[in-house]
C-alpha cells in the first residue's frame, strides 16, 4: 500500500544522536582515539583559559568540531557550523546533543585562534603517535622524509618590491589589475603584502612559480604512520634542512632514512651519518652515497617503501584540504599542517586497529 507523503511534527525525539550513529560507522573508532588523546592534553588546555569570566566553548569541542573539518573537506568554518546546526552525525562526534545551540562562525573562529595561538596540534599530534607507539604499530628503525610544495593563500598580485611606496588605489579594488611584463621578481627584493611568510617557488623545472611554502613528513616505513612533520619557507635548500632536523628528533642511532634524489647531497649525508643514521637515498648521477650502502637489502626495502609517504601528500591535499591553504603566516601554517597529519593518522589507525 502506497503510504502518504506528510511531514508531521514531533514534540519529542525519543532517539539521542548516540543511538542514531550505527555501531560499525568508522567515526566510533576515531571518536574513540580522539577522546583518549584529548584527556592527556586537559592540563595544557586548562592553561589557555581564565579561571574567571563567562564559560567559552570547550576546546575539546573545538578540537573535535577542527577534525571534522579536515576528515570531511568541510572548505570554511561558516559551513562547518551550518552542517553542526543539521548533521547529527557532526553533533554527536563534538558532543552537542540534539538541542545545543550551535556557535556563531565568528565566535567559533574567535576561540579556535586560541588554540592556534598555542601548541596544541604537536600535542595532539604526539598524544596520538603515543597511542600508535603503545599499541606497536611505529617502529624506531626505518624511516622516510619527502616535501610537498602548499600553495599559499596569497595572489601574484600581491608580490610587490620591498622597497616600493603604497600603491596607488586600483580602479577595481575587488580585482585591481597589475602589470608584471619586463619587472624581475625574486624573493630577495620582493615580498607578498598578504602574506609575508611565503615565497615564489616552484617544485621543478617547466613548473609555474607560485607563493608557498613546504611541508614536509617523515614517514615510518612499517606501518605508513607519519611520525614527525613540520612547514618551512620554501626555499632551495628547505627540504634537505627540514630533513636533517627531523631526523635528529625522531630516529635513534642505528635507523635509516629514505628518500628521493633531491636529497642525495654530500653534506646531508654526512650529517646524518655523524648523528648515527644511515641514509638510503636515490642516486644521482654524481652520487654522494656508494655500493657500501646500496649493496645491502634494506637500501633496496626503503626505496620500495618511500613512495609511501606520497600517500600522506595525497590525503592531505585532497581530503584534508591542504591543496590550497585557507591561513596565513609560517606559524599558523604549520599549525594546520600538524593538525592534518595527526588526522591522517587517526584514519590510518582506524584500519590498523580494525579486527581482522
């Protein structure tokens, strides 16, 4: 029997959200392992507040509502908060019942710049490596480290030379028209109004030059897992510097580290044999390493296992929303960045943890 179409109103629900959410939906695991992080970091969150005045989102929350963000490619915080006021499945996962209000966009972005003012994405970041670490699922023996080039959220437009006086008011201010033909632009005497952290770069030869930074990853070869990350100005030296520096930090004597030709130089190399850490990097032409460390298996191992990090770079820019920056600033940047790789890592877990 054919039933009727009418939209009746109901008083009362008598389902929560909780039980809304099907048992096996891959949000419980990672709602899971988020809230196990997130009690760890209470004391460092205490610490961003007052004691007094008016009570204020909890950061919990706000770190939650974040995640939703970069798992689900949600593009601003006005239309996270509009599907938070409808999605029962984003209500549940931050913890608001069904008849919480939901936050301004603009007192949501107002407390999130507390948490991006603080530490909190390398906290979150190391409370869920711990969980990895605790559950032997990150290893401390063989690792990889690649760069990926993150457009910057700034026009050529505003590439203009340091030392010229303010532009004069452009006819079109939403769309001003710039004449670049027979000026050479290069970093050291230009800079972006909009965002003075980033630099023209391009990744390799017949590729457009734009505003941006690098992000880089070292990846632990066992379970693809990212083990340690950071942002850096990109420049021509950024990704072997990067490299070495999270090596030192993240390898024990007696690792070693993949990675591609871009880092086959003599002084990276020798720097990480000083510190203990055997390099298996790809070959150039004139390489700086020989048959002393490309004749044992394990060379052969990571560089089979190195394009797994293009796997993270590929998540993070396609879901995490990282293909085109939404922040300015070196520091926010790499707030974010941290922020996607720890997300990244809770959707690898996930599946590591997941029953046979």
């Amino acid at each position: 029997m054919r039933g009727d179409d009418q939209q009746t109103g109901h008083l009362f629900s008598y389902l929560s959200p909780e039980q809304r959410v099907p048992a096996d939906h891959p949000l419980r695991a990672v709602r899971q392992m988020t809230d196990e992080a997130l009690r760890t970091l209470a004391p460092a969150l205490e610490r961003l507040y007052s004691t007094t005045g008016r009570p204020s989102i909890p950061p919990e929350q706000l770190l939650r509502a974040l995640l939703l963000q970069v798992l689900y490619t949600v593009r601003s915080e006005r239309l996270l908060i509009e599907q938070l006021d409808y999605n029962l499945l984003f209500r549940w996962f931050v913890g608001l019942s069904m008849d919480d209000a939901v936050w301004h966009p603009t007192t949501f972005t107002k407390n999130r710049d507390r948490l991006l003012a603080g530490d909190i994405a390398a906290q979150f970041f190391d409370a869920i490596k711990a969980q990895a670490r605790a559950a032997g699922l990150l290893s401390d023996e063989h690792f990889t480290v690649d760069g990926t080039q993150l457009e910057a959220w700034a026009s050529l437009k505003s590439f203009r030379a340091r030392d010229s006086g303010p532009p004069e008011p452009p006819e079109d201010p939403g769309n001003p028209s710039v004449n670049f033909r027979g000026e050479r632009r290069a970093n050291a005497t230009h800079a972006s109004t909009t965002d003075p952290d980033t630099q023209l770069y391009r990744k390799g030869h017949g590729q457009a030059a734009t505003l941006s930074y690098l992000g880089h990853v070292l990846l632990d070869n066992r379970h693809g897992l990212v083990a340690n990350v950071c942002a850096t100005a990109a420049t021509g030296t950024a990704e072997r510097d990067a490299a070495l520096c999270l090596a030192s930090v993240s390898i024990p004597p007696g690792g070693t580290l993949g990675a591609d030709k871009s880092y086959d130089a003599r002084a990276l190399v020798a720097d990480l044999r000083a510190i203990g850490i055997t390099p298996h990097v790809a070959q150039k032409k004139y390489s700086a390493i020989d048959a002393r460390t490309t004749r044992h298996p394990g060379y052969v191992i990571s560089q089979r296992k190195r394009k797994l990090v293009e796997q993270v770079f590929g998540w993070m820019k396609t879901v995490g929303g990282l293909r085109k920056l939404r922040h300015r600033g070196g520091p926010l940047v790499d707030w974010m960045l941290t922020f996607a790789a720890a997300a990244y890592n809770l959707v690898r877990l996930r599946t590591l943890r997941a029953p046979a």
